[in-house]
C-alpha cells in the first residue's frame, strides 16, 4: 500500500493543491486550511452554501497564496504569507469559536466580489489552540478551520467503488482528503486503527460523516444529488454517510508521495 496523492487546502472550501510532498504538523499539513473566508457576522461560509467557491483556486507562490478565478486567472489576488492587516477577531466554525486574524483588506475586496456580499479573509495563528473532538481524539490533539480533524485519508479503492456504481464517474476531490492510499481492498480502511506511512505514525479515531458539499461538482459549481444519494444506500451507519477516515498524528515529519503505508493495528 502506498500513498498515491497528497493534498492540502489551504483557504477552507477553496480549490486544493496536489503536492510532491508535505509536512505534518499538530494542526495538520503544513498550509491545509490555515486560512478562513467569515461573513459579516465573523461566521465560516463553505461551498455548502456557496457553490461558486468551488471555481476558485488557490497556489503556493514565494510571496504567498496566490487566489484565483480558475476560468478567468488574470483576475487574481496575492495574499502575503503574514497577514497585513492583522487585526485578531473571534470567528466561528461550526461550534468553535477561535481566535483568527484578518489579512489583507484587498484579499477581503477581491474574495466579497467573487462571491456577491461582504466577506473576510482570516489566518490562523499558532497561538490558536482549536481543540479536536476530545470523545475520539484522546490526547488533546488540535486542529486547523477543518471540519474537524488534523488528517483524512480515502483508499483508491473505495472511489473506485462507488464509481461502478454511479451513472457518471466523480473524482477524489468531491472529498477533499489529505492521503490517497493504493493498493488496497475497496473500505479496507474502515479496519484500521494504526498506521504508519513512511516512518510517521497515525491514529485512525473517526470515520468520516460526509455532507451535501460532495454534491458539488468541483469543475462546474453545480450542485447535484450525487455521489450522497449513492453512498446513503450502502454507506449509511446510524444515519450518517461514511466515506473515508479521520486521522491524528503521533509524530511529525515530511510526508511524499509514494511513501508506504503499514498497517500497525
């Protein structure tokens, strides 16, 4: 088994980025998720609601994010590393409320007009300690503005089968994991309880409950009844939809492509 593809996200429900390799930090990859677009009232907003979210791309250049129409790349902004702005506000992400840091005034002109009403664009600092659930994970493990925790992994497999059974294949991304594993049986990672991949060691704590944001069709913008239709009729337990594996780190490091993958438990 071996992990095929590594992905970070670094603006929530922004476009991803497919990496070589990453570094594993407490809060997650290194970039995945540091940075939040809020409403007027300091609340996450999502591609759940805001669909057009999906056609906008992010990329790591020297001097920071690069934010970008994908149809239209000439219409662009760059979003420095360390925030220009800087002003610390409380924000809300589902039931969290955290400190976060505004960036860059003309980050949050450009992001409102691609999305048609007032928004922020906010970065997490260190200082920011935002707790994963402590019902699955134990030692107190933090996490970024994901949903809710540091690390998600989906085998090749599992895509592959639920593409046998839907009309119209769908790509990995509709699931915005960090690790795609290969080599595996379709689920198998619904068996695991420890893993290793490369000489860093993870914990599996949560299957992961999955939401209408799949039905957004990454390349288009367009909401759906697919895949969630689909996986409700063989994947739902106690009326959630599970589709891959949450994850926490027992050590840090770099992680590469083509890195294998243990099972330990």
């Amino acid at each position: 088994m071996r992990v095929s593809e590594i992905w970070i996200y670094p603006v929530k429900s922004l476009g991803g980025i497919r990496l070589k390799e990453a570094k594993t930090e407490k809060k997650g990859l290194q970039y995945d998720r540091r940075w939040l677009i809020i409403d007027e009232n300091n609340t996450f907003i999502t591609q759940r609601v805001f669909h057009q979210m999906a056609l906008i791309d992010v990329a790591l250049e020297k001097d920071g994010l690069k934010i970008f129409e994908r149809n239209n790349p000439e219409s662009n902004i760059t979003v420095p590393y360390e925030p220009v702005s800087g002003e610390t506000l409380s924000v809300k992400v589902w039931d969290d409320v955290v400190e976060a840091v505004t960036v860059m005034d003309e980050a949050d002109v450009w992001l409102s007009s691609q999305l048609g009403q007032n928004v922020r664009l906010v970065m997490m600092p260190e200082s920011t300690e935002r707790k994963a659930d402590p019902k699955y994970a134990q030692n107190g493990e933090i996490v970024s503005f994901a949903d809710g925790y540091p690390f998600l992994v989906i085998s090749q497999a599992s895509l592959d089968d639920l593409n046998t059974r839907l009309d119209e294949p769908i790509s990995m991304i509709r699931f915005r994991p960090n690790f795609v594993i290969t080599e595996t049986l379709p689920f198998e990672e619904d068996q695991w309880k420890r893993i290793r991949i490369g000489d860093l060691d993870f914990e599996i704590v949560k299957p992961c409950a999955r939401c209408v944001l799949t039905t957004v069709d990454p390349a288009t913008g367009q909401k759906g009844a697919e895949p969630l239709k689909t996986l409700a009729s063989y994947r739902r337990i106690n009326n959630k939809v599970l589709f891959g594996q949450n994850l926490v780190a027992s050590n840090f490091g770099i992680i590469r492509e083509g890195d294998a993958l243990e099972v330990v438990e």
